[in-house]
C-alpha cells in the first residue's frame, strides 16, 4: 500500500463513522476529511466501498444506534 493510499483509507474509514453516526452532508464530510471536491471523495468512497457514500448512510447508519441499544439492555 502506498503513503496515498494508507491515507485515503484512514480517511476513509473515518469518513464511514461520520457516516453512521451524524447527519452532516456528504460534502461537509467530505470537507472533514481534506477532500476539497465533494465528487472526487464520492467516487473514491465507491471505489473503496463499492458504495456511494449514500448508499452506505442508508445502509449503515442505524446500526450503531441499534448495537449501543442491545448494549445497555
């Protein structure tokens, strides 16, 4: 793995968190991660992920809540 690559994957897994856990935009996250262009961070994360950055929201995005639930019960 490259020194880009490694970076983009740290940022990346950084992104899915935020991802899961807020509802900031996908740019505003995109933002938090040092991608400037929102596109280039959405096709990266496709890339990646074999998800758009949407996609993995939608999928992904309850999980975290539902897993703290069982948690504490």
């Amino acid at each position: 793995m490259s020194p880009l690559q490694y970076v983009h994957h740290v940022r990346l897994e950084e992104a899915k968190q935020l991802l899961e856990g807020s509802e900031d935009s996908i740019e505003a996250i995109a933002g938090q991660m040092g991608y400037e262009d929102a596109g280039y961070f959405a096709r990266l994360f496709k890339r990646e992920v074999n998800l758009t950055p949407a996609q993995y929201r939608r999928r992904f995005a309850g999980l975290r809540e539902v897993l703290q639930q069982r948690r504490t019960a």
